[in-house]
C-alpha cells in the first residue's frame, strides 16, 4: 500500500484545525464560553493537526533534498542541501522560529556586538537598518495572544456583539432610533394601522433611523524583559508574555466595557444613557443586596434580553447572595444556594442566568457591584489581532528588552436610551442593562 503523499497528510492536519475553529465559533455565535468537554476536544484537535502538518513538511523537506549525483566535490563527500524555503516551510506561519523565545533570544544576539543577523528577522520601522526600530514579532505569536484572551471564561469581549474590521477607520450602522414602545414609537417610529374593508389607508408613519459609529481605540501593553532570561528561559519567557499580555488586555477590555468613558476607549455599561438603575429599598442597610433588589432587577430588564443576559457581579456580593432568603410563611429559604446548603456547590444561577463574579463590578454598596447584562446588545468592533514589537534600544543600557503589543477595539450599548413600555408605568423604563444604585 503506498504511503500517504506529504500533501495529504497536510491537508488531513488542516481539517483538523478547522474542525476545532468551529468549534469556537460555535460556542462565539451562541455567546458563551466553550466548556471542559469542547476544551478538551479542542486541544486534541489541534495536537493531531499541528502534528499532521508537521509530518507533511518534514515529508516535503525529504521529498525537496538534492540528491545529485557526486560530481559535486560536496555531494561526494557525503553531504546534502536542503533548500532553505524547505526548511522554514517547518515553522510555517511563525516566521520561521519555533516559539517567541526563539525570536527573543535571535534578536538578542543579533544585536550583541558579535551577532550576525538572522535571516529570519524583519526590521519594523527601517527593514535595512534594525538601530531605528524594533523587530517585528512573527503573526503566529500575536494571534496566540490574542485567542487566548478572547477564549477566558471571565472575558467580556467575547459575549459581545462582535465586529472584525480590516484597515477601515470606522464601522458605520443605520441603527433604529426607539425610545419608547407607545404607538408611533416603536423602531423610531413604525406604526401599523387597522383597515376595515374597502376604506382607504389615511395615515402613515415616518420611521426614523439613528447612525450608530464604532470607531477602534488603541490599547497597549508594554512589557520589559531582562536579557538574561531572554538567553536562559526562552520556552518560558514565551508562556510569560503570551499569558500576561493576554491577561491585561482581557483586562483592560472588560473593565471599558463596565466603566469606560467613551472618549478614546469603548463607552462603558455604567455611564452609558440606556442604563436603568434600581434605588434601594426603604431601609435597606448599607452595603447590602435584597432578594427586593434582584427581583426589581430581572423586571426591568428587557425581555427580548432575558434569554442571553449574564449577572456581572463584585465578588463581595456573593457572599449577600449566600445568605440571601425569601420569605415563606413565618420563615424563610435560601435564594442561591442549593437544598444541601453550604456543603453543595452555589446554583450559580439567578432566574436560570449565570453569575459571573468579575473584577470591573464597582466595591459592595457602590452603584455597579452588581449588573444585570445582555452583552450581546453591546456592539464591538475589533480591528485585526494583537499586533506585536519587540526592541532592544529602549533599555540597552539596563540589558532589558522591551515587547509592545497593540490592540484596537471600540464598543458601546446598541440602545441609546431606556425604553418606555407599552403598558406599564412610564417611569418602569426597560433596557438590556440594569444595576442597583449604592446603598450607603
């Protein structure tokens, strides 16, 4: 039976890789993080993939070896060319470099007095002339980056109403202009009449429609590494930058989408003008939550929002959601913990939504500690991934490398106010957003 072809095999390795994207693009439509199960799978998948694709080069590289006969004085004395494009093919998609502390470590020499430039290397700011600039960190090292941190559980971004831009400047959306559920305000104003037969349509309705602008705001992260463990640890110095860069952004990403200002960064849940906020209840102590609180909540949350919305909360909350009751007759039961008590898991539920303890949730007490939120009614924009440098000038006189990376994204509610309901009363307003007010 003959052997598989290298181009077989490499394709073979592809499918697997693709099959395991679907799988996050599934759990990304569906809003919500892959589980212990689709992890699991996922990492197998790439494992045979990347080992796949890795048999097919090497197979490739076999297949390109010169084998001419020994009329060259080389060739006679047993010795073999392997093309160099043969060999990079090996680390397709990073350069040519194995893992990022392989990149660090040959721009480090490179620039020792002695170093000799790696081929591999490509000048950012001056390709000739690496003195006036950085060295540009392979692709595969900065899409790690950024999978990573749109793929935690705790991340933000991910839930959201995601848009990918190429070069654009901006994103621009026809967005409906509704305030208010009443008739001749629903979409900005569509309306629909009763006709009885035979009698002519008279009225009308002219709808209008809002311009909703997303326009990506640079976030960076700066990281300084000594010399020393660019030269000792270099596998290790890869899994540090990729997790702490991939951590802050996440970070800074998820605390904007909660409390940025709008004004060179995303327009947060809490200052934006579609916000409803719950006042506490007469009497209610300070910094605590009521089962009042949750209830009021969940009914001016919107119900189109019902279905996708998540409990962001203080991790000082979760302890007033442990001990929090209802009444029942003369006494009361638990509200978040389960029949066996404090020795079972927390339903990790409210209303059958999850509740995600996350750090950008304002201190117990404050306005924010606690928000009930449809993140797929926050609209982001994300130009490309995380865009990676590195330079050894910055700190060369203090053996430190620095590693900058760059990423843009912008966002901001879809609603640009709270809705009057069709029947309630006016001042019941609903939105895909609800906190409770401070209770000092």
């Amino acid at each position: 039976m003959p052997s598989p072809t290298w181009k077989a095999i490499h394709l073979d390795g592809i499918s697997k890789i693709t099959e395991a994207k679907a799988i996050q693009s599934k759990a990304d439509e569906d809003k919500r993080s892959v589980t212990d199960d689709e992890i699991t799978k996922i990492d197998a998948l790439l494992v045979a993939g990347k080992a796949l694709k890795a048999d097919a080069a090497r197979r490739k590289v076999l297949e390109e070896i010169d084998t001419t006969p020994p009329n060259d004085p080389e060739i006679a004395a047993g010795m073999v060319r392997i093309p160099a494009v043969a060999v990079d093919h090996v680390k397709e998609g990073m350069g040519g470099f194995s893992h990022m502390g392989e990149f660090a470590s040959s721009v480090s020499q490179f620039m020792s007095p002695s170093g000799r430039k790696d081929h591999r290397l490509l000048a950012t700011m001056n390709r000739a002339t690496s003195s006036e600039g950085g060295f540009l960190v392979p692709t595969t090292f900065a899409t790690t980056i950024y999978d990573r941190f749109s793929g935690q559980a705790d991340s933000l971004i991910a839930r959201t109403d995601q848009y990918t831009l190429g070069s654009e400047e901006a994103i621009v959306f026809p967005a409906d202009a509704e305030t208010s559920r009443a008739d001749g305000s629903r979409a900005g104003g569509v309306a629909g009449y009763w006709k009885a037969e035979q009698t002519q349509m008279a009225s009308f309705s002219t709808p209008t429609v809002k311009e909703f602008r997303l326009e990506p705001q640079e976030l960076y992260v700066f990281a300084k590494v000594t010399d020393k463990l660019l030269r000792n640890s270099p596998i290790a110095l890869e899994q540090y930058l990729t997790r702490k860069a991939s951590d802050e952004i996440a970070f800074k990403c998820g605390d904007a989408i909660v409390n940025g200002v709008g004004a060179g960064m995303p327009l947060g849940i809490l200052v934006s003008p579609c916000l409803v906020s719950i006042t506490k209840e007469t009497g209610q102590l300070a910094a605590t939550v009521v089962v009042e609180n949750i209830v009021k909540m969940w009914a001016r949350l919107h119900p189109k929002s019902k279905p996708n919305a998540v409990w962001l909360i203080n991790g000082e909350v979760e302890q007033q959601l442990q001990v929090m009751t209802i009444g029942v007759g003369v006494g009361g039961v638990l509200v978040y913990m389960p029949p066996g008590g404090i020795t079972a898991a927390p339903y990790g539920m409210i209303f059958g939504r999850p509740v995600l303890p996350v750090e950008y949730c304002a201190a117990l007490g404050t306005k924010g500690d606690i928000i009930l939120a449809d993140l797929s009614a926050y609209a982001t924009a994300v130009r490309g991934g995380v865009r990676a440098d590195m330079s050894i000038h910055l700190l060369f006189d203090y053996a430190i490398s620095c590693f900058r990376f760059q990423f843009e994204a912008d966002g901001k509610p879809w609603l640009a106010s709270a809705i009057t309901p069709y029947k309630a009363t006016a001042s019941a307003t609903l939105s895909s957003f609800v906190t409770l007010n401070t209770r000092a």
